[in-house]
C-alpha cells in the first residue's frame, strides 16, 4: 500500500479542517510552509498508513510593542 499524507489545519476555535492528501511528507510540508495565508495556523500532517502526527505551528512573532 502506498503512503498518504492528510493534511488537516486547525481553526481558531479548535476545530481541523481537512485541507487535502498529497504522495509525501515533503509535499505536505512544502504545501503548509510555502502558503503565505498559513502563516497564522497551526497544522497537522498525519500518515495515514501509520496515523503518525506531525504538527507544524506557525513561526513565533516579535510582540506588537517591539514593532513600533
């Protein structure tokens, strides 16, 4: 059986939304990371031949104060 990644990105209020499936972990991570409006979600990537988790949380941010 071949491998599949799901994608899923959680919302604000907990929730996953299933995003899609790709071939690979890369595909799934390249397709989380290189999206510009993923920036501010966290995201789950699960084989879904071996249910293994991979969480991918957005990048920390510098506080709103230290902008200015």
């Amino acid at each position: 059986m071949d491998e599949s990644y799901d994608i899923f990105r959680r919302e604000f209020d907990g929730s996953f939304l299933w995003i899609g499936a790709v071939e690979t972990f890369a595909l799934a991570r390249e397709k989380v990371v290189q999206d510009p409006a993923s920036i501010d979600y966290e995201f789950v990537i699960v084989n879904a031949l071996t249910g293994q988790k991979t969480f991918v949380i957005p990048p920390e941010r510098p506080p709103a104060d230290s902008l200015v």
